[in-house]
C-alpha cells in the first residue's frame, strides 16, 4: 500500500477533526489537528498577558514564539491524541470558548501561521498522515495525495458545537455559538496570508445533511477511488 499524505481542509466545526480521526484509524494512519497548533499558541498568550480584552500583543507575541513548545502525545486511555503545551497537557483548555474567541485573530499573524505551518510539514515528513486544518492543502501540503474541503451551513454547525458544549455541561447560548462560527468563517477566509480556501484539485463534501458516519463513508470512498 502507498504511503499518503491527506489533507482535510474546511469550515470549522464541520466534524473534521472527529473525521480526520476515524479515516486515520481506519488507514492506520496517525491524524494531526493542525488547529490545536493555532489553539495552543492562543493559550500562550492567554497566559502571558499577550492579549487584552481582545486584542492581541502581536508585537510582543512574535518574539516569543520561540518559547513556544508544542507536541503531541498519544494517550491510550481515551484513544486520543492529546495537545501538549511546553510539556503540559492543554487539551481540554485549548477547546473552550475562551480560546475559540481569540484563535482566529491569532491565526492571521504571518510569524505564527509560519511557525504553525514548519511544525506541521516536520510532522508529515514521513507521510502516512490526515492532517486536518484551513490551508492544508493549499499551504502546508500544496502535493498532497488526497485533498477534501469539508463544509456545512453554519446554522447547522453551530447547532453541532451547541451539543457538544451542553455534553460537556457548558452553559452558552446558541446565539453565541453561531456568532462564534460566522465570526471565524469570516477572519479564515478573509485573512490575507494564507486564506481558508478550498485548493483547485480538492474534492467538496457538503456534510449538512451527513452524520459522522456517513461523512467518513463519503471521505473513505473518494480515498479508495484515488489510491
Ligand atoms: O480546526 P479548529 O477549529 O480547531 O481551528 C481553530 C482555528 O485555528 C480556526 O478557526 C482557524 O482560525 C485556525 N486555523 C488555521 N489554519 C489551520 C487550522 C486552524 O488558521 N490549518
């Protein structure tokens, strides 16, 4: 069997990372979530007083980006591969609405995005890997073997993240969780160093009206019909 290189770019909160993990697993493969890279560099500042109110002290940031240490450590109690920051576990932390206010205006800074970007090349070099993310295949993997661009409407992805959050017992209102979608849709795919955008030879699913399972069904098929 080949060695592949795939990449699972989209909107946020389409399921991708939860995708990218079952199509890992089922290949063998080891799945990277680019976006815990931009979520924990966010904490960093979060924890360095490197953002006030919301604003972010992009110039007193970029040079601290070499403290930054970021690295992935496979847990076999929950099957997942958990974010450490400069050794520390950061998973559940980097996954607030706290952190999901602020990554996206953290993740348009050029200094961070190359940062980000070098990190997530190292950890493809030896292929075999579903890294999901914005610019995965337009950026980080232009000759990726397989690219997919996820999308679904923002109401019903909201509505997805809403479950989640009342799973976890968060109290956010609905109204919150959209604004927070539309927010971030918005700052991706506007943003001019490396937008979120779908690269020309990457196949859409629209998963609007798809459960995970039938996601990964669909995603799994078009990898067949490509190997
Ligand atoms: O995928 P996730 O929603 O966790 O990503 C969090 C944020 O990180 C995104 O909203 C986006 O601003 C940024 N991101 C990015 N490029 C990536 C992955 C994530 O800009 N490859």
């Amino acid at each position: 069997k080949q060695d592949l290189i795939i990449a699972i770019d989209g909107h946020s909160s389409t399921g991708k990372s939860s995708l990218s993990k079952l199509i890992a697993k089922q290949l063998g493969y080891t799945h990277i979530d680019s976006g815990a890279m931009y979520r924990a560099v966010t904490l960093f500042a979060y924890q360095n007083d490197l953002i006030e109110g919301n604003k972010v002290l992009v110039e007193q940031l970029v040079p601290r980006l070499e403290e930054i240490f970021i690295d992935f450590r496979y847990n076999t109690a929950n099957n997942l591969n958990e974010t450490y920051l400069n050794g520390v576990n950061v998973e559940d932390e980097i996954r607030g609405l706290q952190v999901s206010s602020m990554v996206s205006p953290i993740a348009v800074i050029p200094e961070v995005r190359d940062y980000c970007v070098a990190l997530q090349q190292k950890m493809g070099e030896n292929k075999r890997i579903v890294m999901d993310g914005r610019d995965i295949g337009t950026t980080v993997f232009p000759n990726a073997d397989i690219k997919i661009f996820i999308t679904a409407s923002a109401e019903i992805r909201a509505k997805r993240r809403f479950l989640e959050f009342e799973r976890e017992g968060k109290t956010i209102s609905f109204d919150e969780v959209l604004k927070n979608v539309i927010e971030r849709d918005h700052i991706d795919s506007t943003r001019e160093y490396s937008p979120l955008r779908k690269a020309e030879d990457a196949i859409e699913v629209d998963n609007s009206n798809l459960n995970l399972e039938q996601t990964v069904e669909a995603v799994m098929k078009i990898i067949s019909s490509k190997k």
